[in-house]
C-alpha cells in the first residue's frame, strides 16, 4: 500500500488548485454558466505527490468556448483548439491547460477513433482508461475542491494498482493503446495491473496492430524513460504485445543447452543491462536504447562448438548493421541519434576486451579515434554490461575499467587523438609531390593515420609532414622544388 498524506475528500485549501490560473478559470466558467472540472493525470499526480505541468479540464459544454475565455483573461498570445475533437490548449507559465467539453464515446471494430456525444461528467469518467485517471476534483463554486471519485481510483492510487473502471474487454477492444498504456504507467509508477486487467490485455494483445507505429513508439519511449524499464518489458513480454511491436527483442529470450553447456538467456541479461543504465541516462534515452539493442544480433550470430561452446562472434557488427533498419520500423529517427546507438552498438565490446588483455597505445588510440565524443557514454554502457552474479568478478572488471579509463585520459593529454584531423591535408600532400588527386593521395592519408594511431609518428604537422616524405618517396613520388 502507498501512504498517502491525503486521502480526505477535499482538496479546497490545496495550494496546486489555489493557483491564480485555476482560480481564474473557475471564475471564467462561473460567469459563462459552465461546470469545470480538474480531471485525470493532474489530480493522479497531486495525490501521489508528483510533479505535473499538464492540466487538464473538463467541462460541461464547450471547451473551445471557455479556452478561448480564458485565454482573453490570462492574455496569453494564443489558443490552440482543434474542432475535430472538441479541445483546446493553453500554454502559460510554463504549463499545459487542456480543455475539453464532458463526452461519450463509442467505438467502430477497426478503429481507435471514437464516435463523440456531448455527455455528462459521469459520461465523461466513464470513458478514462484507469480508475486513477478517472479522478476528477470540481472547481465549481458550491463544491471547490471536492473529489469525485466514482471508482474508487483513491484506493488503488493506494494499493499502487492499474484498473479499468468498466470491463477490461471492452476498454482494450475499444482503444488497444490502453494496453500500452496500462504497462507504460505500471513502469513510471511501479503499479501493478490489476489480475482480471492484465488478462485482458493478454486476450486483447493483436487488437494493437491496428494502432499506429508512432503511438506504439511513444508509449515504448516512455517505459525506456522509465526508473524501471525492465519492468514494463517484461509486462511486454507476457502479454504477448512485445512480439508484435518489437519482434527482434523477443528473439534474444531463452536458453538453448548442448552437451550440458547452456548460454544465458540475453533477453534478461539485456534488460538487466537497460536498468543498470538508468542512473547515468537520465536525460539520454539515446544511451539506454544503446543497452537495449547492444546484444540485438546474437541469435542469428548464435552458434555451437565443441571445443568453444557457445558464441556469437560478430554480434556487435551484425547488431549495429541492424539498428537503421529496428529504428525505420519503430519510425525513430534516422539522423545522428540513430548513428550514435549504431555506433555505440558496434564498439561495446572494444573496452571489455581492452580489460582482459595487456592494454597496448595502440589499442587505446583507436578507441579513441573510433568513440570520438561519445567515449564516455560507451564506457558507462560497457560498465551497465557487466550483469555477472560472481561480485568478486565484477569488482574485477570495473577495476579493469578504472585502468583503462585512467590510460584513456592520460594518452588523449598526450596525444589529442579524439575527434582525430589529420595534421597534413590531402591538398598539402598534393602540393608536396605535385601530383592530382589520385590514390595515392589516400594512401598517404591512411598511413599517416595509421602511423600516429599506432604510436610511430607524433600527432603534430611537423613529424606527420617528415613521416610523408619519407613513405611518399617509397611510393616512387617525387618532392617538388
């Protein structure tokens, strides 16, 4: 159970709904002969004593018409409304108002796009997903801050459950993106859903292809934000929604045993990993869809030996061949984000070798060069990766991990090796030998490279223009006078 401070009915004296905007439109409704109502995730977050700025109202009438009202009142520069669905938006001070008139809703078979009747608050409860965000508390001048509460959604706020308030079937068949929903808020709040719920989402589960891939997205993005996104793909995951939605992950569940020799199961290893990144990703769901794709390509890089076992040679380069295409089907973007967790995809395991093995310069300039300014965050995904039960081996690790990060740092003092531009340009090696743009004007560029990476010439013009010289002569080029 969730203690709550206040479980009492009223909330009149509450000073987030003495604010000097609700306070307004109170006084606006009152005038214009509307009921209004604060209702839904606010009212939620008010009694769990989380922090909101969406606020949402309803009101017995038009919500465009008392939008607009308010509006002229607060003198905000502009309304947002949209006819089709009957609401408005405010932004002031930072925060959301949404408006919308009290209404009834049906629903066609095939679709999540509702037939609208003008209703009645009751009308209009009856409607909301779940019985916490069913709460509505009335800025009405005879009943100010009361709660109204018509299924119980105070108590499971306090038994910390997720509940339809009518028949779970038909609240799912209605809209299927409540089924996201229900798991997406269990993961923000650590709720559980509710037996006959949860049943119905299993039952309901392929009533979700008919929601659109950008709300399935966003719902997904919201659990990976999460302070526990393990719970909510696991919730995923037995309700049969993950295999539809994100097929990919579902592969990496399960343990496959040959000749007594088994691998552990890389969907919760995976997930475990994800979790362990949320305290260093806290504004950076990039890092933490890196944790979740970081091991995507193992099952059909999985194969069997005798003399080594199990393995997955080249997951890492598969894993990062896929994510473009992962991205284009969840319709995430295709820009640099995407090429940040492709890229921290295909160099997770570069750091975990560099701990089992003598750290050479060489091995840490490339490191460099390759993770360039998302060298950090591939360490912190590299350090969520270390998932082993044995705490003496993980001690180990990321003992390992403070050497190479130490050698990491003092080699880029030396060097400046991250972010890497070559000290003599293709135009200077032109210039030196009088030649045209040809390959070996590239095979210059790739040797000095090669030769500062390995240690043998000292990142700075002088030494890298000696170092062209010398290869450029073997080369059969000649110094122009």
């Amino acid at each position: 159970m969730v203690r709550l401070k206040s479980l009492e009915n009223n909330y009149s004296n509450h000073s987030l709904i003495n604010t000097q905007a609700i306070q307004l439109i109170s006084e606006v409704a009152f005038d214009a002969n509307q009921q209004v109502y604060l209702i839904g995730g606010y009212v939620r977050d008010l009694i769990l004593e989380r922090k909101s700025d969406d606020l949402d109202f309803v009101t017995v009438g038009s919500g465009i018409d008392l939008a607009k009202k308010v509006g002229e009142k607060l003198k905000v520069k502009q309304v947002s409304f949209f006819k089709n669905f009957g609401t408005a938006m405010i932004n002031f001070q930072n925060k959301e108002y949404q408006f919308v008139g009290a209404r009834k809703e049906s629903y066609r078979e095939n679709s999540r796009n509702p037939i609208v009747e003008n209703g009645t608050l009751e009308d209009d409860q009856n409607r909301r997903d779940f019985t916490i965000n069913a709460l509505a508390i009335s800025l009405n001048k005879n009943d100010f801050g009361q709660l109204i509460d018509p299924f119980n959604g105070i108590n499971d706020l306090a038994a910390k459950l997720i509940k339809t308030p009518l028949n779970p079937d038909i609240t799912f068949s209605d809209d299927p993106l409540r089924m996201l929903r229900a798991i997406r808020f269990a993961s923000q709040l650590n709720f559980k859903i509710e037996k006959l719920t949860f049943e119905s989402i299993i039952k309901n589960a392929n009533r979700i292809e008919i929601i659109s891939q950008e709300r399935v997205t966003e719902e997904l993005q919201k659990i990976i934000k999460s302070n526990s996104p393990s719970y909510g793909f696991k919730l995923l995951e037995k309700s049969g929604i993950l295999e539809i939605i994100f097929p990919e992950f579902t592969k990496l569940k399960g343990v496959e045993i040959i000749n007594g020799k088994g691998h552990k199961d890389n969907f919760y290893h995976t997930l475990t990993v994800l979790d362990n990144i949320v305290p260093f990703s806290k504004n950076n769901v990039w890092l933490r869809w890196s944790a979740l794709l970081h091991d995507i390509a193992k099952p059909p890089t999985k194969r069997f030996s005798k003399k080594s076992g199990w393995t997955f040679h080249g997951h890492e380069d598969k894993g990062a061949r896929m994510v473009p295409q992962i991205f284009k089907n969840l319709k995430l973007p295709l820009d640099n984000k995407m090429k940040y967790v492709q890229k921290l995809v295909q160099l997770h395991l570069r750091p975990i070798a560099l701990t089992k093995e003598e750290i050479t310069d060489s091995a840490i300039r490339r490191l460099l060069f390759d993770a360039g300014d998302d060298l950090e965050d591939l360490m912190k995904l590299c350090r969520a990766d270390i998932t082993s039960k044995n705490k003496d081996k993980v001690k180990k690790y990321l003992q390992r991990f403070d050497d190479v990060e130490s050698k990491l740092k003092t080699l880029e003092d030396q060097d400046k090796i991250r972010n890497w531009q070559p000290p003599i340009t293709g135009e200077e090696i032109m210039n030196t030998f009088g030649i045209k743009p040809s390959k070996e004007v590239g095979i210059l560029k790739h040797a000095i490279k090669e030769a500062i990476l390995d240690g043998l010439v000292k990142n700075n013009p002088k030494d890298a223009y000696d170092y062209i010289l010398k290869r450029g002569v073997e080369l059969g080029l000649k110094i122009k006078k």
